[in-house]
C-alpha cells in the first residue's frame, strides 16, 4: 500500500481512498479521508456530506430543503417517497456504494493513440532535470498501454 501511496502522486493522483466498493472509495476520497476499512461502511458514509456523491449531489438542492445535510440523512428518508420523487438512480446508487446492491461500471475507452504533454515553468538546460520531468509522462505512457493491454 505504502508503494501505492508513494507513487500515485506522479500519475497526477490528488487523493487516494479505499473502502469495499468503488463507489464508496470515490465518496471517500471526494471528503479527503482514505481509510474506508477504518470503522463500519455505513458508518463512514453517513457522515460524509451530500456533494461527495455524485447522484446525491445532482438533487443537493432539493435534499437540502428537506433538511438533509448528510448521506446518512438522505438514506433516513422514506425509500418509497425517494424513489417517487428522485430519479430511479439515486437509490440504486446509494445502494451500490453502501454495498447493498451489486456494483457494476461501463469499461472504460482508452484512445488509439496517447497524448500528453508536460508544461515547462522555465528553460530547462540541464538533462536530470528534464529526465524528472519526463518520468511522469512515461508513467502515464505505461499506464496507458497496460489499459489497452498493448505493453
């Protein structure tokens, strides 16, 4: 984990959070915590606030006004009146990042060819100090043609 943590941080990661489901991790890492095996997941998600889920947050409004500030506020609420109300989404969402039901992703689409391209603040003149820059392009590189299963 700690090799994880270490090396994340030169793929452009800003945050880094684990938990049982994906979605819960995403939940996580949006309120800046990493541990999701910390406490009970129920637990850690109730607490954490509308925006850090992303159906949540599309109603943020409207669950605002009927008082909720929370996840676990939300999930409080009468599931029928919820489903009446909200898109069949935001259940089946809740659900899935709470583990309750299965939690299942489109595959991702990896372009035909790689781009990216790395701003220089200043003139670089010595090659070390490019090779550095440049590690961080060649990780992406790699990462990417592991995606595509070309490496």
């Amino acid at each position: 984990m700690e090799r994880v943590r270490e090396e994340c941080v030169d793929l452009g990661v800003r945050q880094l959070a684990w938990a049982t489901t994906s979605r819960a991790a995403l939940a996580l890492a949006r309120a800046g915590l990493s541990n999701g095996f910390a406490k009970r997941l129920a637990q850690l998600l109730d607490a954490l606030p509308l925006e850090t889920h992303t159906q949540v947050a599309a109603h943020q409004a409207t669950l605002e006004r009927l008082g909720c500030q929370s996840l676990g506020q939300v999930r409080a609420l009468p599931r029928g009146g919820l489903s009446r109300s909200f898109d069949t989404q935001l259940l089946s969402n809740l659900d899935q990042a709470y583990g309750l039901r299965s939690d299942a992703h489109a595959w991702a689409r990896w372009g035909e060819t790689f781009h990216a391209k790395l701003e220089l603040m200043a003139r670089v003149e010595h090659v070390p100090a490019m090779l550095f820059r440049a590690r961080r392009l060649m990780l992406q590189m790699a990462g990417w043609l592991l995606a595509r299963r070309s490496a």
